[in-house]
C-alpha cells in the first residue's frame, strides 16, 4: 500500500468511526454518557479505543451535531441539538428534557444589560424524579 492510498484508508476508517459514534448517540433518548456510548459502540467495533470514542464525542459536540450535557456527576451527550432546558434526578443520576420553551428574551436582556454578545444560557434543574420518589415512599412504609 502506497502512503497515498495509506492516508485515504485511514481517514475512510476514522469517517466510519465518528458515523458509528454518531449514531450511537443518536439511539439514546436518555442523555448517555460518554462510558454507555463506548460500550453500545463497542458491540458495533470492537476494536474501536476507549480514547477514539471520547475524542469522537468532543468533535461531534463542536461540530453541533450532538449536545453536550454539562450535568453534575458525567458529562452527558444528546442528539438532540436545539437550546433545550435539562432536569437531572439528583438520586439516580437520569437526565431529562424539560418541556419549556427555550427563554431566548432572557439572553436579550441579559446583552441589554451587560453589553455581552452571543447570549446564550444553560440550565439544569435538579429534583428528585418519580421513580426515585416511588421508591423512597415504598421504604418508609
Ligand atoms: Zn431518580
Ligand atoms: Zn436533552
């Protein structure tokens, strides 16, 4: 193999890799971590490093074809793209969407009053989820 054809090889398995990566996240509709999305792709490629899969997150996350979910605990990945708000049970750790409009007059305010450009807010609320609260209620009886 000659270093021309070497390099197209190399870059046709490092495109199929980042598919794989992709659609990994795109499966999900919990929010995984970069660990779940190792190991599904792992059924997928098995000889895919636990590194390639991180660093094919990081890029897919700059590239905006997945969101990356800043949560306490794991950093969380989503297929879905679109400013969206995000609740995390603080017992077992899942992450949800939160059905409320994203608030984009608080980013105008916000520039208004500060003079900042390219507004943009993160938020995560914090609670404890209904099957936790099941579980809480079906202990202290
Ligand atoms: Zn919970
Ligand atoms: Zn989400």
């Amino acid at each position: 193999m000659n270093r021309f054809n070497g390099g197209a090889a190399k870059r046709h398995r490092e495109t199929k890799q980042r598919q794989i990566v992709l659609e990994a996240v795109q499966a999900h509709r919990d929010h995984p971590c970069a660990e779940q999305i190792y190991e599904d792709v792992c059924k997928i490629d098995d000889k895919i490093s636990r590194g390639t899969v991180y660093r094919n997150l990081g890029c897919l996350a700059a590239d905006k074809k997945i969101y990356h979910v800043r949560v306490p605990g794991a950093d969380r990945y989503d297929s879905r793209t679109d400013s969206h708000y995000h609740i995390i049970c603080m017992r077992c750790g899942t992450v949800e969407d939160v059905p409320l409009d994203y608030r984009e007059d608080i980013d105008l305010t916000i520039a208004e009053m500060t003079g900042y450009t390219h507004l943009r807010h993160r938020v995560v609320f914090e609670g404890l989820c209904n099957k936790c609260l099941k579980a809480e209620a079906e202990q202290g009886r």
